[in-house]
C-alpha cells in the first residue's frame, strides 16, 4: 500500500565531500546555497555565557523562537480542506508522475486524516473504563462533525473523489451505529482499500523506470557525505559540541551537505538542549523552499522528535498532526517545484511519493502513539 520509505544520496553525492560545487542542477542535486543558521549560532554563544546554575530555559524558547502549533493545529479532531495541495499548472503535464502527484497526496492525507478521528472515536469509546483525557474533550457527534467536514476537493479524479466519500460515509456511518470492537476493523479495511485505490491511480511512473530497481539500490542516507563535519562534532569538548555542529552546518558548502549534516547530527546527538536547536534547524531547513532527495527524511525525522519532545508518546497525548503536515505539503510543493523543472527526476519523484504516502503520526502505535515507532527505523 506505502512506499518504502527511501533516503537517497548516491554516488555523486559522496565525490563531492569538502569541494565548493558549482551551484546548479547535477542529475541529483541542486546544490543551492546553504540556509542561513547565524541566528541559531548567536542564540548559542549567549547560552554558552550562562552560568551552570542560570534558569534559562524559558528564555531559550523565546530566543530560539522555535514554530510551535497553533491552537488550530492542536485540534484532536481533523477537519476542513487546508491538508489540500493545488498546484493548477502541473495538473496538465505531460509526464503521468507529476500529473497524478497532487491526487497521490491529496488522497493520501485526506485519508490519515479520516483515520484520526476513527482513532479518536474509538479511543474515547474504549476508554470510558479509566476516562482517558480524550473522553473528556470530544464524544461522538464531535467525532461525526468533524470527519463530515473533512473536504475532498482537493482531490480532482472523479473516480477517487467518488470513493473517497464513500469512504467519509462509511466511517461516519460506523461512529453513528455505535462502538463495537468488531466494527474498528471494518473500518481500517474501507480505508486501507481506498489507499490501495488511490496508490495504482495516482503512482505513476513512466515504463521506462523500474522502481524495484531504484528501491533495490539506495538504501539509506549515505552518511559519509559530511564525515569530517561530524567528527569535528563528536570530538569535540561536550560543553562546546553544540556551537561546533552549528558552525559546521553554517559552514557547509550546499544546502544537500546541510541536510545530510542534519540527519548526521540526529543520530549522534549529544542530548539536553541539542533538541531545540535541532528541531529550529530542522524548521529552517523545510521552510528553505530548497529542494533535497532527502526532504521527507528530514520531515519524518523532525515530526517524529517534535511529538515526544513537546507532547510525548502516550497513546492520549496531543498530537497535532495538522502542525506537522503544514510542513509535509511546503516539503511536498518544494519537490513538485523540483519535478516541474526536472520531470525526469525519479528520486525527486520518489522523496514526493514518501511525503505524500508516509502516514499521520498514529494513537495507536505499539508503544503508545506511532512517534516511536516511527522514529525507531530512522534513527538506529
């Protein structure tokens, strides 16, 4: 049903290690400048002059000036059209990829969307036993509001729109007959079966591109790209290791080292206020509008530090996934802007598809909510 998640950073990437590149396309990347991080470096030099027993954690928040939800994206239930993605112009491509993108994640989201509030509806149901928080805040006919308003304009196939409100009536026909165990997993099949439909629509590859292929050879990021930066950082004095991997990132020579830097930095990171900065670079890096073969590997990662740093991983903790997906659609435009210039561009094609197909931040997720689980594979 899901694309395999991949991260894609191939041979090319590696010959360009420590090298000022040129700054234009090479097949790959695209090499743009590097994001400007000297606001974050400053915020660190003025934590670094702190005394060790200073309370400076409030003040920190503020000077990192981190994007947080807005009340509207901590809504527990989904609502609305704004997940949507409308690129008008790209509707009427030549190339079935880019043609059928904005249904491919239009289908997708709309769809995570609807799951949430099954989630919801049978979180506070099942829960009335120990009164979750859930069941405090919404009951059935919030349930039954919220997901007849979730919009499916944005999806222009006839046939998906059809069966995407079928789907909508489906579930909002199960909340209304009343909770019964038997009916949770007839409701995750209605979904996963318009998924699967919206999948052999809307993920179109040209004949000429095998995809097994493609998922065959790359797998994973290919760390080495930023090895020396890295190694600066961890031998570093653990008091100065945060300013050195902010110099580092600032230094890089392109906005692809940045991110692999980034994604270098979550896996070796040396903990306590490290969060912060990386969650604001993480912000910066995806607000960019800079394209990456491994933007959805830095959105996914982001997301998934984002929920246990601020809200947690239990299966009743705020989880505000419209907050997340408003960067998952300015990621998913990045890539279509990208595939609009460079049509042939499969592992472009590829980063969209995961943006788009990668699931919503689950409740039930095996331990607690999904954000562990989510983040386990990512992050060895």
């Amino acid at each position: 049903m899901r694309c395999q998640r991949l991260y894609i950073l191939l041979a090319p990437l590696l010959l360009c290690c420590g090298i000022a590149v040129a700054q234009k396309y090479d097949g790959l990347l695209e090499h743009s400048e590097p994001v400007d991080i000297s606001r974050y470096i400053e915020v660190c030099d003025w934590l670094c002059r702190q005394s060790e027993d200073y309370q400076y954690y409030n003040e920190l928040d503020s000077l990192i000036n981190l994007d947080l939800p807005s009340d509207d994206e901590y809504s527990i239930l989904y609502s609305g059209k704004s997940y949507a993605v409308h690129v008008p112009k790209l509707y009427l491509s030549r190339k079935p990829s880019i043609r059928h993108a904005q249904n491919l994640y239009n289908g997708f989201v709309y769809v995570w969307n609807i799951y949430c509030n099954y989630e919801v509806w049978m979180r506070i149901n099942e829960s009335q036993m120990h009164l979750s928080d859930l069941a405090y805040m919404v009951d059935d006919k919030d349930a039954i509001k919220a997901t007849k308003g979730i919009r499916i304009s944005g999806i222009r196939d006839r046939e998906l729109r059809r069966a995407a409100r079928n789907s909508r009536n489906s579930i909002v026909g199960y909340i209304k007959n009343g909770y019964d165990e038997m009916i949770e997993d007839k409701g995750i099949d209605i979904l996963i079966s318009f998924c699967n439909l919206v999948y052999d629509k809307s993920f179109k590859f040209e004949d000429t591109i095998d995809t097994n292929d493609i998922i065959d050879s790359i797998w994973g990021v290919n760390m080495s790209h930023a090895q020396e930066r890295l190694l600066r950082y961890l031998d570093s004095d653990e008091e100065i290791r945060l300013k050195v991997m902010l110099d580092e990132m600032a230094a890089c020579n392109d906005f692809d080292e940045q991110c692999v830097l980034w994604i270098n930095w979550v896996m070796n990171r040396a903990g306590g206020d490290d969060y912060l900065f990386l969650l604001a670079t993480g912000d910066a890096l995806m607000d960019s509008g800079k394209y990456s073969p491994i933007l959805d590997g830095i959105w996914d990662i982001w997301r998934s530090l984002f929920q246990p740093y601020f809200h947690g991983v239990s299966v009743d903790a705020l989880i505000p996934n419209a907050f997340y997906n408003k960067y998952r659609k300015k990621c998913f435009i990045t890539c279509l802007k990208h595939i609009d210039k460079h049509p042939d561009d499969v592992y472009a094609i590829m980063c969209a598809a995961n943006l788009a197909t990668n699931s919503n931040i689950e409740r039930y997720g095996g331990f607690g909510n999904a954000a562990m689980t989510k983040i386990l594979p990512l992050i060895p």
